[in-house]
C-alpha cells in the first residue's frame, strides 16, 4: 500500500439521514475526509494532471452519495464513498472515509460530533 494520499477533509453536505423519522424529513449537516491513497510519484515528477486523481472530482462523488437518497447509516454513506472511490479511480489502490454526524440525536449528550471511518482496499471482498 502507498503512503502517498490525496486528502479531503472537512466537506459539509446537507443530507437527510438517519435512524428516526425527522432526521430524514428535516436533514441535516454531514461532515465527509477522504483519504485516497496511491502512487503519487508520477504526478509529482510530471507535473503532468492527468497522471493524479482530481480533487474536484472525490468532491463530486462524495457530495453526490451525502446528498443522495436516504439511508438509515453514516456506515452505508461511508461504503458508498468508498466503493464509489475504488471503482472510478484505478490509481487509488485504498481509501480512508470518515462520515461525521455533528448533530447526532444523542439525548442528555454534549459532544461534538459522532462518526465513522472505514478503510477498503483494492481487491478487498
């Protein structure tokens, strides 16, 4: 596995997810860091941008899958990143996606967010 990594982190969606009723009817704010990792080097020694994975375009799938049709899980959000991720990008051979729940319905709870990160692998079944 590469050390190397293009990192996303800190992008806001609005979605409507969520266990209870009024999560998926009023929505809310998710927080989404992807971490994909692969061989940089021949990026790096061209200069070349077709040799890399766009920015623009992680943003787009994740934004894509956040504001996307409901799901019960940030753990289904954080697979369909991921798997979206290995699938449209053959030079990532692993991704790191972290889903955070600011605003997570927690009663009696102070704390400032919830969420979930999964790594998957190329290959991995």
């Amino acid at each position: 596995m590469s050390l190397d990594a293009i990192v996303l982190q800190g992008m806001v969606f609005y979605g409507h997810h969520g266990v209870h009723p009024e999560e998926q009817r009023l929505g809310q704010r998710f927080v989404v860091d992807v971490e994909a990792r692969g061989d940089l080097r021949p990026a790096g020694q061209s200069d070349d941008p077709a040799r890399t994975v766009s920015y623009s375009d992680l943003y787009r799938l994740a934004r894509e899958i956040v504001e996307g049709p409901p799901r019960r899980l940030i753990e289904t959000l954080a697979e369909e990143i991921a798997t979206g991720v290995l699938a449209r990008f053959p030079a990532v051979g692993s991704v790191t996606v972290t889903v955070w729940k600011p605003g997570a319905p927690i009663a009696g709870s102070v704390l400032e967010r919830v969420g979930v990160r999964i790594t998957r692998e190329r290959g991995q079944t």
